[in-house]
C-alpha cells in the first residue's frame, strides 16, 4: 500500500525544490561571508509528465533592498510548474552591494541555467525571464544589455550567452530618471552614484531597447503610485519603435505588488493574458480543443 500511495504522489507532485549557489566557490565582489554574500537559484521541476522543456528565471522584487520571495517568487514558481515550466528563482544581492552586482548575478544566473540546460531538461532556446517591480527592472536590464557569452574564458558558464529568448516585466521599474523612476530602487541600486547622468541613462531601460531585445510581455495598473505605470509605457513605446514583438495590459484598478492577484477576480485575469501570449509565442502548446 504504502509504495502505491508514493507512485501516485510521484504522478501527482512537482519535484522538491532545491538551491545552487551561481559561484560555488564565492561570488565576485562579495563583501563577506554571510548568506546574504551568496547569490543563488531556487530550482522549482515541474511534475515529469508535465515538463516542457522550458525554463523561466524569476526576480523577485523588493526595491534592490529586498526580495519578496513568496508572492513574486514561490508563488510563481508553482504557476510556472503548474503549465510544466522549470522556474528557476533568483536571490540577487541587494543594497549594500550596488550597479552592477544585481547585474552581474541576473546574467550569471542565465548563463548557468543555459549551461546546465541538458541537466534539468531545459531547450536552451527557451529561456525566459521574469521580473517583478525592481526585478522588472532588474530583468528589464538582462534583457537590454546582454552579450554572447566569452568563448575565450576557462569558465564553460561564461562562455554561454546571458541574452533572455522572452522577457515578462509585471510592474517593472524601468527608468532611474525623474518623474517616474522608484526613488528608492535607485538609491538602492546607484548609492552615491544616484545623480550620476550617465549611469542614470544607462540603466532607464526604455533607452537601451535594440532590435535584440527579446519578446516582451508587460503588465501594470493604472493606480499603481508606487511605480507608475509610464515605466512600463515608455518600454513598451520603446520596444515598439524597434519592432520588437511585445503586449502590454494595463488594468484600471489595483495597487503596487499584487503578484498573480490571487483575491481580485478581475485583476487575477492578468496572468491568463500572459499564458496567451506564451501560446502566441510558441513558447507554451496551445491548449488542446
């Protein structure tokens, strides 16, 4: 009986989560030795009969101070599983550590995840990014200044490229510049370089938009008074004048932060929207008639 009962569950459950440090051996520019030091993936499988082969890696936002890892990061995690995709989330080192750490963790994390894509069954060419208020603007980044990887490095992760194939940007923080910008992400983020204008022009996403950026999904409220939603007009317009594909849904009411929604039943729709741009994509099958 009791070996019937773990075959079911076998069927039924997505595999347990588990951590991998992105430097085993220490990250660059660490500043100790604590957790916080250790930047990571939280890897979420789906169940095996469901597994799709595609990946999403998830940013958390939290204002580059902190992370909030249960709406914007398990939460979506099971989502992601629920529709058979591997969600990976990310823990990106948050202020002390300023531009380009963050930076540098996100990329790293895509590169890892591309390297080992044989590992966890991903298609490497199937490797999104997610990204969550200031992980919007984190993931907005990845998506914007990426490379082809370094084929002359020893390092076999660094030779993969950190360009995400889709990016999905809910609430992002888009531009450092005033009057939209997050004043606290930035803080955060630039410390004393915060009114440095060149910095500044560098990481408003909105400027950095080429005809690589990836596909891009946006989602936002029009009464969000933390981050108005003009950060996600601006890159949208942006994306648009490079002709990038991209879809943008903003919804008239809802605050700042609700992840999926869960409690609003018109607000909640967002995320049914997004499954229908991944189908339109061709990075999800279209749901069987």
């Amino acid at each position: 009986m009791n070996s019937l009962l773990l075959c079911l569950c076998g069927l039924t459950l997505t595999q347990a989560p588990r951590e991998e440090l992105l430097w085993p051996k220490g990250a660059p520019g660490a500043l100790g030795n604590e957790a916080r030091d250790k930047p990571s993936l939280t890897i979420y499988r789906p169940a095996r009969e469901k597994a799709l082969g595609i990946a999403i890696l998830v940013c958390p936002g939290g204002g580059y101070g902190g992370l909030a890892l249960g709406h914007e990061g398990k939460e979506i995690a099971q989502w992601l599983n629920e529709h058979g995709v591997t969600a990976f989330v990310l823990k990106y080192r948050l202020s002390p550590y300023r531009h380009p750490i963050p930076l540098q963790d996100a990329q790293r994390a895509v590169r890892l995840i591309r390297a080992r894509a044989q590992e966890w069954g991903i298609d490497p060419k199937k490797l999104g990014i997610w990204g969550f208020s200031a992980g919007g603007h984190l993931a907005s980044t990845v998506a914007t200044r990426f490379d082809d990887g370094n084929s002359r490095s020893d390092d076999p992760i660094e030779k993969e490229s950190s360009r995400p194939d889709f990016a999905i940007l809910c609430y992002p923080v888009i531009t450092m510049k005033n009057p939209y910008t997050h004043a606290g992400s930035r803080r955060n983020l630039l410390g004393d370089r915060e009114k440095d204008a060149r910095l500044i022009e560098e990481l408003s996403s909105e400027s950095q938009v080429t005809a690589r950026t990836p596909p891009t999904f946006l989602f936002h409220t029009g009464e969000d008074t933390v981050v108005p939603v003009e950060n996600s007009l601006l890159f949208y317009s942006a994306l648009r004048k490079h002709k990038v594909p991209a879809e943008l849904h903003v919804y008239q009411k809802g605050v700042h932060g609700v992840g999926l929604a869960q409690k609003d039943p018109v607000l909640t729709t967002w995320k049914e929207r997004l499954r229908d741009w991944l189908v339109v994509q061709k990075i999800l099958p279209a749901p069987a008639k």
